[in-house]
C-alpha cells in the first residue's frame, strides 16, 4: 500500500526523482524577522566603529552604506552556502560543523564582495589586509557571526516550537524496510513521543506527527513526511491529512461528508477525491 496516495499504489509512479531542502520552510517570518534584526544591528554596529580601517577612510554617511551592502551580501552567501551544507552533511557530522563549513564556504564570495566594495568605496583595494589576510578576516567573521546566529537564534527558534530543522535530502526512492523496523520519521521526534503513528497533518509549514505517546511538529514538507512512513500502512485521505490504517476506530458520514474517527478520539476529514480509494481497500 502507498503512503503518500491511494491504498494500492497508483500514484506512487508519479514521484518523480527528486532532491531538495526545506528552504521555503526556512524562510519564514517568524525566522526572518529575528535575522533581519540581527543584520541591522550588525550593520549599524559596523558602521558606526568602523573596522578594518574604514572608519579612516570614509565618512560616517559613506561607511553606513558600506557596512549595509557588505553585511546584507555576506549574509545571503551565509544562506545559500549554510542550508546546503546542514542539508547535505548534518546526516554524517554535528550541525554546529556543518555550519562552519558552510561559513568557510560564504566567505570565497564574502571576500570577493569586500573587495568589489572597498575599490568602489576607495578607488583601490585597502593596504590593511593583502592577499589571503583580507579572506582571513572574513571568513573569521563569517565563523563568529554564524555562531551567534545559529545559537542564539536558529537553536531557540527549533526547540522553542518542537520542530526540528528537516533539511535532510530526500533520497530519489522510498525506501522500503521491513514491517518491524521504525518509520524514519519518528527519529525526528523528541524519544517521550515515539510511538505508534496514527496521523499526520499538515500545518501551514509544518508536520505535526500522532503517535499513541503523544503528538509533536517537524518542520519539513507534508510529502517529505510521506516517504519517511517506512512499512507503516496507511493512506493520504486529504490534501493535509494522512492515516494509519490500525489507527482507525470508524468511519461515518457527518453533513454530507466522510470522517474518519481514529483510536485517540481525533476525526479526519476524507476528501471526495479519496473517497474511491477508501472503498477501494475496504475501509469503507
């Protein structure tokens, strides 16, 4: 039985091979309100000290506007080059070191930014930090403010909502395991709540996973979810819903629509489009 469609498969053929990361998870505002904070901070903070010699060079109006494009630049490389990097690797290494990695990474195009920046701004490339220094000095900074980030914002913001940071690649097949082996999907759970799955459901950009200990969001796409069911058997009845087959205590019909009642007392509704199917593996 598939998990991500009707009970005897036919969609599963659909799936077409497939590789990508929760960025549009990631870019939430609850998220991007905290970094767009800290790069201001940073900004204004920079503008105003002016390091690596542009307080001497440049008036206060002129380093502002340095800092601001210099920072914003650094962090969108710091993006593009962190989420891959946790994506990729987190599987195989501590996050923390996947995020340095990735920083060490940002800071090639970060020094390439700087030195863009400091002929515009100079007329010529700064006499403080020749050569490799000038990357040295950025990639230390790039190390230090992607720690403070990821620590005190990135941390708080996944364990203060109960989500975890599903950035893992999707592999280009569901993997098939035997009925005993534990579905993937529960090791992205706290140990209280891995239990028996009874129902997912989808929550704007997150997954909020029932098992009979209990219920708990991950931050990752519905269909990520699906293909992490492992041999649990069930079936999608909704856009936002799936079930577990043993989970199920009854099904009725309520103002013209099908519902399923689980074991925890919880009712799902079954779009029309599922209907068919439901009857189809006679749960109807």
């Amino acid at each position: 039985m598939s998990n991500g469609g009707s009970a005897n498969g036919r969609n599963s053929s659909r799936m077409a091979p497939q590789r990508h990361f929760a960025f549009r998870e990631w870019f939430t505002w609850r998220r991007l309100r905290w970094h767009l904070a800290a790069l201001a901070v940073a900004a204004l903070f920079l503008g105003y000290l002016g390091p690596f010699g542009t307080y001497l060079r440049m008036p206060l109006g002129e380093r502002m506007a340095y800092w601001v494009v210099a920072v914003a630049g650094n962090w969108t490389f710091a993006v593009a080059c962190i989420l891959p990097a946790v994506a990729w690797f987190s599987a195989r290494a501590p996050v923390i070191v996947c995020v340095l990695g990735g920083s060490l990474v940002a800071a090639v195009p970060g020094t390439a930014l700087v030195s863009a920046l400091n002929i515009m701004f100079s007329a010529s490339p700064p006499e403080t930090f020749p050569g490799g220094e000038l990357f040295l000095a950025v990639a230390l900074v790039h190390l230090a403010l992607s720690l403070i980030v990821w620590t005190t914002i990135e941390i708080p913001l996944i364990t203060g909502s109960g989500a975890r940071l599903a950035v893992l690649p999707v592999t280009e097949e569901p993997v098939r395991r035997t009925a005993s082996a534990a579905p993937p999907l529960l090791e992205r759970l706290p140990l209280a709540r891995r239990g028996r799955l009874l129902h997912l459901q989808m929550r704007d950009h997150y997954v909020e996973v029932h098992t009979d200990r209990g219920s708990d969001l991950v931050l990752m796409r519905f269909g990520d979810a699906l293909r992490e069911l492992g041999a649990t058997e069930g079936m999608r009845v909704h856009r936002s819903h799936w079930i577990a087959r043993a989970a199920v205590s009854r099904i009725m019909r309520r103002a013209g629509r099908t519902m399923v009642v689980l074991e925890n007392g919880s009712e799902v509704p079954v779009s029309r489009r599922y209907v068919p199917a439901l009857r189809e593996a006679h749960w109807v």
